[in-house]
C-alpha cells in the first residue's frame, strides 16, 4: 500500500509539539512524533521541504528501506534535526503496520518481554523540605522511582528544579519558557557539588534505601568533578547519576568510570548508534538515554538498544513533557518489547495535551503499558490541535558567575 498523503501538524497546548501524519491509498492513518524542543520549526521545514515530496508515492510497509533512504539518501547523516525528521517518519511507518496488521507495535517488535515497564517520576524543591513534599506527591501518584534534583544554595532558579509544591499537588513543570529569546541561569559548580550530597543524604534518611532514586547533573560537571560527584553519591546507592559530562565527549566518562560505582545514563541529546560506540563498547554506562523521537524513531533507536543489549547496558528512554504523546507510545512499544529494558521516564503531560492527542498508554502501580490497541495507540483531534498555536519557548541557557556561557 502506497502513501498517499502527509501533513505536518504543529500545535501547542502547553508547548510546542511536532506531528507527522502520513495517510495510505486505503486510508490507514500513521502519526509520527518530530517534536525538538526549541528548534521545531526546523524539522518542520525539513520534512515539509524535504522529505514530504519523497514519502508520497512510496510503499508503507518498507519500514527499513525508507528508514535508510532517509538516513544515507541525503549525503548530510545524524543530527537532532534530521533524526527528528526520520523518526517522524518511522513512528508513522510503524502506526500503520501495526493498524494494517491489526496488532500493537510492540507485538511487531518481539511481544511481550514484561508485564509494565517501571516509570520514574519528576520531583523537585528549592529547599530539601520542599523536595520532601514533591516526593510525597509522586509516590502518592503512584511512581515507584523518582528522580530529584534540587535547589543550591546562594543560586536563583536552577534548571529541572520547578515551584515549590504543596501536598498532594501535581507535578507541572514547564521548563521551556514561552518567549522569543531563551532566559539565562547562573550556576556554580562548587556549590552545587557541597550542597547536593547532603540533599540525597537527607532523601535517604526519610525515605529509606530501597527507593530508586535518579539524579540529573545536566551536563555540567568536568570528567573530574563528575568523579567526584560519582564518588560523593555511592554510599546512597542512585539508580542512576544522569549527564554528568557533556555527552557528546563520549571518553569523558572514562574518568568517571574509572573512579566510582555510581550507575551512569547519558543520551538525550545523543541521536545515532555512532554516538554510542565509545559508550557502549567500553561499557562507560548503564542506561542509554536517547528517545525515539531524537533518535530516528522505533527504528533508529532500536538499532541503539541492540547494539547496547551486546555489552549489557540497558534503556533509560527519554520521556520529558517534550516528546509528544506519540513519542512516548513509540518508547513505550520498545520498552515493553526489548529484553534489555532498564526504566522509563514519564513527566506526565497536561490535560490540553492529552485533549488533543488522544493516548491508549496507562499508568497503574508505576508501571506503564502501551495498551493493546492496534499500532502505536494514539489519536490527533484536528480540532483540538488546531486551537494552540505554535509559540516561540526555549529552555534556558547557563552561565556561570562570572557571566560565561557554560554547558547544560
Ligand atoms: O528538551 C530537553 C529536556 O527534555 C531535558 O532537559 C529534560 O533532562 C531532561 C530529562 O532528563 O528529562
Ligand atoms: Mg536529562
């Protein structure tokens, strides 16, 4: 069955998200999730402009074929804006097979490897009591892991660290800021360093050992300061320390490694197997944190997590309010398929979100589910989608204090 037609959809209901929707000749529908979080409109004109004209026309169940042709077909390979493009394109590809088939992605992919797939939950305070409180929250909502991360002392607003919750309140944190120009954060290292094992210290106390706790440092810290943090965290057992260096330096984390036990993710802004052969090979970490949406869809980054299930590393999907709804169905048929599932994030999107992508995943007991409804399980309300319109939003930039662009 050939493809007929595809349309680009950008909407914003709470922020902005890219959709493929490609339609074949006997009307099954696919959606693919393009959505890169303060550049959309680049993979918009990518695909209207350069990839739509070459999807009509094409079979749909040639997944891997056009996967390639869209990957080595250019000349121009890998980055954010081509991946998005791509994984567009394969998630929509996948939606259709599995509606033409009428089976959920994940039984194309393998069946079922487990009964849910553990989520971790965001919280965060400016203060330790105030984390406190947001721990209660996830944990009252059902998360059975939870990542923290937390104010520093003498520092304004840190980057993942939202407004104080009150009991029983909802994580809603935003952290692309609706605006023309990104807003800028300072940061100090040191004072992060004193101030964050003394928090994790704290967590442990109150809520004992055998909670998975996660950790993101954003990218932030020297190979050194990373093994130091590595080290300073052993003693309360993490499930993970996220981006401590900057991930496309892939021999940072040889220094970490070497120097602590510390469970070490990176990945979110990796988007090829290619950016994970040091990584992998050398088994520098344990959880591959890419997202299908960043990584050239169920396709691309199931390339990633084979290559990783080799060495032992395991998954840690991306899964922030920026990948759409569509992009998480696509994680989540990989999570619930691939043996080397490690956890999956899960920032709950808001209500006009799931107004407008209309989803089939559920939540219950901390574990997440695709659901059993044919292909990826999700359904765009036109009408719905076309009431938000596309808002300028970037996440911060980071600078240190004496006003020098630093990495985040
Ligand atoms: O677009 C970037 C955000 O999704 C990212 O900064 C959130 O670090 C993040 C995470 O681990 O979810
Ligand atoms: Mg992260």
């Amino acid at each position: 069955m050939k493809i007929e037609r595809a349309e680009v959809i950008v909407t914003s209901p709470g922020r902005n998200f890219v959709t493929l929707r490609l339609t074949t000749s006997d009307g099954v529908v696919g959606l693919g999730d393009g959505t890169l979080n303060g550049r959309e409109l680049a993979v918009v004109s990518y695909l209207r402009d350069h990839v739509v004209p070459l999807l009509v026309g094409r079979e749909a169940d040639t997944i891997e074929d056009t996967w390639q042709y869209l990957y080595r077909g250019p000349y121009w390979r890998r980055g954010p804006v081509t991946m998005a493009a791509i994984a567009a394109v394969d998630m929509a590809l996948w939606d259709i097979l599995g509606k033409r088939t009428g089976v959920p992605v994940y039984q194309l992919l393998g069946g079922r490897s487990r009964r849910g797939a553990l989520a971790y939950g965001h919280a965060s305070g400016t203060t330790v009591e105030a984390l406190f409180t947001a721990i209660r929250n996830q944990l009252d909502h059902g998360f059975r892991a939870v990542r923290i991360q937390v104010g520093v002392p003498g520092l304004g607003k840190v980057y993942g660290v939202g407004t104080d919750q009150r009991a029983g309140e909802r994580y809603d944190y935003e952290p692309a800021a609706r605006s023309v120009v990104p807003v800028e954060e300072a940061w100090d290292t040191e004072a992060y360093l004193r101030h964050l094992p003394t928090v994790v210290e704290a967590v442990r106390a109150e809520f004992g050992e055998a909670l998975p706790l996660l950790h993101d440092a954003h990218h932030r810290l020297t190979p050194n300061e990373g093994a130091q943090l590595g080290r300073a965290l052993e003693p309360h057992r993490l499930f993970w320390l996220e981006d401590c260096t900057p991930a496309e330096d892939q021999e940072a984390l040889r220094r970490v490694r070497s120097q602590t036990t510390t469970p070490l993710a990176t990945g979110e802004v990796l988007n090829s197997v290619h950016d994970y052969r040091t990584l992998i090979s050398e088994r520098l970490i344990d959880y591959v944190r890419s997202s299908a949406t960043h990584a050239g869809g169920i396709t691309g980054l199931r390339k990633i997590l084979d290559f990783a299930a080799v060495y032992g590393v395991r998954s840690g999907i991306h899964g922030a309010t920026d990948i759409s709804p569509v992009g998480m169905a696509a994680a989540l048929h990989l999570d619930i398929a691939l043996h080397n599932f490690g956890i999956q994030e899960l920032m709950l999107h808001n209500e006009r979100t799931l107004e407008v992508f209309r989803t089939s995943y559920t939540f219950v007991d901390g574990l997440l589910d695709p659901g059993e409804n044919p292909g990826l399980g999700v359904e765009l309300d036109d009408e719905a989608a076309a009431a938000y319109e596309y808002t300028p939003a970037y996440l911060p930039v980071n600078r240190l204090l004496d006003g020098t662009i630093h990495d985040w």
